[in-house]
C-alpha cells in the first residue's frame, strides 16, 4: 500500500522538476491504491534491453549520469524522511544479505547501511537502473516507488554496477561497458558522492550475484565468479579508485589477478 503511495508523490515531484524525463500523473485514487500516467513515448526501449544486444552509447550513459544528479537536487518535503520501503527492496535484500553470504566482509558493508538508514542528504530513486531508463532517443524514467531522503551514493553506485555487470556478462565489449561508468560519473559530476558510491559499487555487484535478487543474465558459473571476485575487491578496499575498481574487473575478465 505505502509504495503506490510514494510512488505517486515521487512521481509528481520529479514530473515537475524533470518534465521531459519523467511522466505526468494524470490523476490518483490513494482510498483505492491506483494513478495514471502518461504514456512513455511509443518508440522507446528499456536501455538494458539495448545494452545486453550490444548497444553502446556513451553520451546516453552521460546523459543518464546528468539525470540522476538532477534527480539528487529535487527538493522534498520532509516525508520522504520515510524509507520502509528501500529498507525492504534495498537495505534487507542487499546490503544486509551480502553481510550474511560474505561475513568477513560485513564490517565493511555496516557504515553503508548506517549511512543510508540515517542520512537525510538528497532524493534518492533507490532504482536508477537501465531497466527504468527507456530510451526514444532521450530518457525517460520510471518505477519511484524506492524513492527517500537518503544518502544519494547508493543510487550511483547501484546504477554503476548494472554496466559493469553487462561488461561481466560481455568481456569482449567489457571496455565499452566500463567506458560507459566513466561517461556516466562524468555526466553525474559531483566527486564527494562519486568517492563515497565506490563501495556502494562492490556491494551492488557482490548483491546481483550472491544477494537474493540476483540477475538474469550471467548463465555460466564462471560469469558469477568473475562478478563475485570484482565486488569483493572493491568493498574489500583493494580497489581505491574508480579507476583501479574498473582496471580489476579488466584483469578478472582477463584471467588475471588483480
């Protein structure tokens, strides 16, 4: 009940902040848990589907990263405080999953849960994914439903660890995969967030594999490992850098030790 409602509001505040990347709300009915939208544009594509055949588009992951900024910087009222629904889609299935799978590596991943049970630092989407960008050719995205006044590196880091897992799934475009984070985190801009998302990063990509949400489309035994090796680098604090965590996900795909 309470994520159509949230939906509904989020909706209506990024419509308006955004209106050519988020649909209208046409109308709602909160007694009876239903709203309409506007239609996305009749041609577009989810961007995951276009990026598993292959697609590689660098300035739309840039223009992907300058849209979740802007989402960072809507204004929203104190309500929003509120974010039993990302604890339940997000924080429980997640970060407190990958704790439990890979408990050598749970100290590292309880500041991250602090920080997004506590901090109040801008609107988060909590699904910034290429599944919820259609492209026609712009962006339009959809699915609020995880939105909260949150800590905004968790929704760059979840983001991120979509295209490096296609890079996963793809080595022999993983470089244009991987291109695709830096034109994004370039698109995105601010540094602060971008350093605190890195572990966001490892946590996300260990969550796809190991958490209980995992994706569909790493089929071989060796595609999981691969993924399950980058994540542990990084939230395991081998990788310092954005660069060095795309530089150890190059090396896993090429066999090498990193």
């Amino acid at each position: 009940m309470a994520r159509i409602l949230r939906e509904v509001e989020a909706q209506r505040l990024l419509a308006a902040a955004l209106p050519d990347n988020v649909p209208r709300v046409l109308f709602s009915e909160p007694d009876d848990f239903a709203y309409a939208m506007e239609h996305a544009p009749l041609d577009a594509r989810p961007w995951k589907q276009l990026l598993l055949a292959g697609e590689i588009d660098p300035a739309l992951a840039r223009a992907a990263g300058a849209l979740l900024r802007g989402v960072h910087a809507v204004t929203v009222p104190d309500s929003f405080r509120e974010r039993t629904v990302f604890r339940q889609l997000r924080v429980d299935p997640f970060y407190r999953r990958i704790q439990e799978t890979h408990p050598d590596l749970a100290p590292a991943v309880a500041p991250l849960i602090e920080a997004m049970e506590t901090a109040s630092l801008a609107l988060c989407h909590g699904d910034f994914s290429p599944k919820n960008l259609l492209v026609s050719p712009g962006l339009t995205l959809v699915d609020h439903e995880t939105c909260h006044l949150g800590e905004p590196a968790m929704d760059v880091g979840f983001f991120c660890s979509h295209l490096l897992l296609k890079a996963v799934r793809t080595p022999a475009l993983a470089d244009g995969y991987l291109g695709l984070i830096r034109e994004a985190l370039a698109g995105y801009g601010d540094e602060g967030v971008i350093t605190r998302a890195l572990p966001h990063l490892g946590v996300c990509v260990l969550a796809r594999v190991d958490g209980t949400s995992p994706v569909d489309y790493l089929p071989g035994a060796w595609q999981k490992d691969a993924a399950r090796a980058v994540g542990r680098i990084i939230l395991g604090g081998r990788a310092a850098t954005w660069c060095d965590a795309l530089g150890c996900t190059l090396a896993e795909l090429a066999g090498r030790t990193c």
